[in-house]
C-alpha cells in the first residue's frame, strides 16, 4: 500500500503515531481521539461482542452467526474510526455523528436478536 493511499506519511512524526498503531508488524489505525469516552466504551462493547461471536460461530461452524457477528465488527469498527473514512480528514462533528450513528445500528441489532428470542 502506498503513503498516498494511507492518507498519511509512515515517517513517525506525532500526527502518524496519533492516527496509526503496529501490532506485529501490521499497522491499525487508531480509535478516532475527538469521541466521547462514553460512546468510545459503547462502542467497544459492541466490538468485543462481536469479536466474541465471530469465534463462538466458527467453532459451530455456523456460516451466518459469522457474517452477522463480522457486521456487527464492522459498524463498531466504523463508529470508533478504525474502518472507512480517515477521521482526521473530517469535520469532529460528522465523526461525532458517525459514532452516534453506528452505535444506534448496534443497539437495534440487539433489540432485533432480543426480539428474535423471545419469539422461539
């Protein structure tokens, strides 16, 4: 992947270290800074959620308890920043919004499985 396709040089200065982090090798962006500590805590509970699924699905070999737990990843993933686009190159009130956003998909995600129970 080329610098300009990342959006930002890989040249160490703060703004990269800010927007990126390694983990073996492999480079994450990082949760978008300007959320709110709350919805940031939301939002992560989603994603381990859905993190956990998608490990609780595989091993039940149940294809689509996977797909449905790596959707919900990735709208956590999105609402925090980490997937779509970079939050340094938007306005903090439409990342704000983003995160609301995502989190408000996430929560009538549960409504719908928490309904999906209580009918079986």
């Amino acid at each position: 992947m080329t610098n300009a396709k990342r959006g930002a040089a890989d040249d160490g200065s703060a703004d990269d270290n800010e927007r990126w982090m390694v983990i073996n090798g492999r480079r994450w962006r990082r949760t978008d800074p300007e959320l709110p500590e709350e919805l940031v805590e939301r939002l992560k509970s989603h994603l381990g959620r859905g993190r956990s699924g998608v490990g609780v699905a595989k091993r039940a070999n149940d294809d689509s308890a996977v797909a449905a737990s790596r959707k919900r990843v990735g709208i956590a993933k999105h609402g925090l920043g980490e997937r779509g686009p970079y939050w340094w190159e938007e306005p903090v009130a439409a990342r704000i919004q983003r995160a609301h956003d995502a989190l408000q998909e996430l929560d009538q995600l549960d409504a719908r499985t928490d309904s999906d129970a209580d009918a079986d």
